[in-house]
C-alpha cells in the first residue's frame, strides 16, 4: 500500500509526545518531570517539530511558554490523535484475536434493552469485543473513535448510513397512588397535574396533547436528561411521565407505575443503528449490524 502522507508532514511519535506534554501542562519544566526527560531535551524536541513543521508552535517569555494560535489548534488535533492511538493499542491489546466494536449508547436504551440482550451475541461472536460509551446527540464519526452509533430520531445522520431497528410508542405513566389521588380518568385532566419532560424531547407532551384532541397553551414541568431519571421520579409519584412503553416493561409488570389514561402514541422518530459507510464492512460492525437488526425485528 502506498504511503499516503508524506513523512515529510508525520513527526514522529516521540516529537508529539512531547509537544503534547508542553502545551497541557505549560511548562517545559513539568513536561520533563512527566516524560523523564531533561528539560533540555525536551526543548530540543520541540524545537525540532517547530523546524519539520515549519510553524512556530510557542511563545517563549522568559522562564515560561504558551501556545501560538497555531500551536494551540494543533495541540488539540495531537492530543485526540495521540487519545486514538493510545484506545486502539489497549483494544488490541485485550483482544488479540478478535475485533473490537466502539460503540455508543443512549443511556436507558442500553441498560434496559441492549445490557439484557447483549450476552446472546457475544456468545455467537467469541472473538468480539465491545466496548460501549454514552452519547446522548449525534456526533462527526470522523472526528470520534466510534464504530456504531444507537440513534432516536429521524432517518438522517450527516456522513453516516442508518439501519432501521424499531418504532416506539409510549404512554403517560405514572405511580398508581398518584393516579388514584388526582382522580385523572381522561386526557384533559393530565393538563391539571405535574408533568415530567425529557430535555431531548422538548415537545413529546405538546405532540401527545395534539394526538387526543386536547387543547393547552402551554405545558410545564420538570425537566430530566433521561428515561430511567424521569421513569424513577414517576414512581416515586413526583408526576405523569411520557415513557417508551418497551423501556418500563418492568415497571408496568410489578405495578410500580400505571398508564394515567390508556392513550398510548406512536413516535414521529425511530430507532436506528448509525455507522460511517466506510466501516459497514467492517466485521464486529457487521456482525452486530445483522444481529441487532434480527434482535430489534423480535
């Protein structure tokens, strides 16, 4: 394969380092007690990437340094790079002989729908290993060591091909005693009770009001940044919670919450596993690409 990026421009790792050092701790001083350096070799360093890159990447101000408005924007591409590196050798390192799946998660889907389900394809796929992180919005795949995104909403994610998985409804839940003591038996009533919002679905109540024929000026209530928040604080009868109905499957069971009124609604967004075209051959990606999309299909 042909080397595509001239040497030229590809310091080596040991410059970097170094560079990386200086420019979080600001000091040559520090970066030296860090790298087990002396100061001066540290010095020789940077001043050697400054001449192969030909850009001055610090200030030198008597005893001290700071990054140059150049130096300062490639401190932070080297540092996420040097991040990339360092993630994809500790992978390599636990998995030998596998591959390694980086992926993220929204958080309740993962806990209460993926965790459960996840031990069935790994079973199939022994040489895989998964790693999963949160992330609650959409994302730059080129600019993240992420492999496979699970995204809520609608079929569009820039620079990333999606794989449909499943639609939703959901349900205004809500403790059984405080059902019982606001005496809510139809839509209207659930404008005179506290409701509970997800930060992320600003305006999932006004949608579901719309959907029953309800008129309402505005809708007010706390705020949460997740179902499993927003679901506990339904249970502990702090108000009516608009939930996936797949995602309190549990609580529904044991009686912990109850549907305030038996109008479920079905999401405007769905769930989709979002991934870069260039990894879709990817084989982890693959794997677990066909065997959610069967998993979510029930």
């Amino acid at each position: 394969m042909t080397m595509l990026v001239s040497r030229r421009f590809l310091p080596s790792t040991s410059l970097l380092v170094a560079f990386e050092a200086v420019s979080r701790t600001g000091s040559v001083t520090a970066a030296a007690r860090e790298l087990d350096l002396t100061q001066s070799a540290v010095s020789r360093q940077i001043k050697a990437l400054e001449e192969q890159l030909g850009v001055e990447l610090f200030v030198r101000e008597r005893q001290t340094v700071r990054l140059t408005l150049a130096g300062d924007s490639y401190a932070r591409e080297i540092r996420e790079a040097l991040r990339r590196i360092s993630s994809a050798s500790l992978n390599l390192r636990a998995n030998p002989h596998g591959g390694t799946l980086n992926l993220a998660i929204l958080p309740t889907f993962g806990t209460r729908w993926l965790a459960p389900r996840l031990g069935r394809f790994l079973s199939a796929n022994p040489g895989v290993t998964i790693n999963l992180v949160t992330r609650l919005s959409s994302f730059d795949f080129r600019l993240d060591s992420i492999d496979a995104a699970i995204h809520f909403g609608h079929a569009h994610w820039p620079g990333a091909e999606l794989a449909f998985l499943m639609s939703e409804r959901t349900v205004p839940a809500c403790s059984p005693a405080f059902r019982a003591s606001h005496a809510i038996s139809a839509a209207p009533d659930l404008l005179d009770v506290p409701l509970l919002h997800l930060n992320t679905r600003p305006d999932a109540w006004e949608q579901w009001f719309a959907n029953n024929g309800v008129s309402f000026q505005t809708v007010h209530g706390m705020l949460f940044d997740q179902f499993a928040t927003a679901a506990q604080a339904a249970v502990a009868g702090l108000g009516v919670a608009l939930l996936p109905t797949f995602l309190i499957e549990d609580e529904l069971k044991r009686g912990d919450l109850v549907a305030a009124v038996d109008r479920e609604m079905e999401s405007n967004e769905r769930y989709y596993l979002a991934y870069p075209p260039e990894r879709a051959d990817y084989p982890p990606l693959a794997a677990f690409r066909d065997w959610i999309v069967r998993e979510a299909a029930g």
